[in-house]
C-alpha cells in the first residue's frame, strides 16, 4: 500500500508542478507502475488455502534447545536426574525443523566418539498443539507440551513398568 501511495504522489507531483513529461519520465512512470502492480501480485491472498506457520512452531523451530533440567517422578518421590548425566550429554542440541524433521546433535563434546554427530527423527504436534510426539526408528514417543516460549520448552512424557508410573519432566532451553 505504501508503494501505491508513493506512485499517486508522484504522480501529483509531475501534475502539480505543471512539467512536461519526456520520454525518459515516462519510462521511469511506466517502469515505477509496472514494478508497483508486480509486487501487488505477490502479496498473500485473503483466504489462501495455504497453512500459515503456528507460533508454536515458529517457537520450537527458531533455534536449538539444549537440556537444562530433568527429574523424573516415581509416586510422590521426585528426583533430580540432570545433576547426574556426564558433561558430555548437557551440551547435546535438539533442533527442530519445520518440515517436521528433528535432529539430535551430540554437542561439542560426544560421550562416543564413535557415535554419529548427528542422527534424524521426526517430530509433529496434535491438532491442539497441547502434545509434542517425537518418533524414532518408527517408535512414537508423545509427551505434554507443559511450556513452550521464546527461550523454553519444559515436556513430561509418562512410562508405565510393571504397574509403575515414571514421570519424566524435561526443560530445554536457547
């Protein structure tokens, strides 16, 4: 819109100025008029059947998200698990795409060296974008997306052996 305000006042301008307009003007006109109706065609149009990104997913695809903290539940008792991994696992990244691709980096520092740097999974959101499902070798993983901002993403995801309850609440962070 802007651009087509320019192109009126522009227009007024040669008009009010009371110039005669030379061959060269009118190429620029021509040129200006041409460029403006170009750009009016790329705009997005209302109704486009085209999905538009969900702020969730431009959330969890913006950068990579390494673990800061993760307990696991067992009943009442809950314990710190996080304070235990090597410092190895804690420079790990989780990097999110938007074609729903998932890539696991082992950091700057691999607990295996013989390890690969980098391994891919998928991953999507339910319809309510509530539950984030992360799927590995075929095997689907779907956990509650507890938070979700700019800078964290906290996730539990539940295991049941043997009639237990294992709770396991993640926090990742930029």
């Amino acid at each position: 819109m802007k651009v087509f305000t320019w192109m009126i006042s522009l227009i007024g301008y040669i008009r009010l100025t009371k110039k005669t307009i030379n061959y060269e003007h009118k190429t620029l006109l021509f040129v200006l008029l041409a460029s403006f109706v170009a750009f009016q065609g790329c705009k997005d149009d209302e109704g486009s059947t085209v999905p538009s990104v969900s702020e969730k997913t431009q959330l969890i695809t913006a950068s990579p998200w390494v673990l800061s903290a993760i307990t696991i539940k067992i009943g009442t008792e809950v314990e710190d698990m996080y304070s235990d991994l090597d410092a190895c696992s804690k420079d790990d990244e989780i990097i999110f795409k938007s074609d729903g691709t998932e890539i696991f980096d082992e950091g700057d520092t691999k607990c295996d060296p013989d390890a690969d740097q980098q391994e891919t999974f998928t991953w999507s959101f339910n319809t309510a974008e509530t539950e984030l499902t992360l799927t590995e070798d075929g095997e689907p993983e779907t956990g509650t997306l507890k938070e979700l901002s700019a800078t964290k993403m906290e996730l539990e995801f539940s295991q049941v052996e043997d009639g237990v309850t294992y709770m396991y609440n993640s926090t990742y962070t930029h």
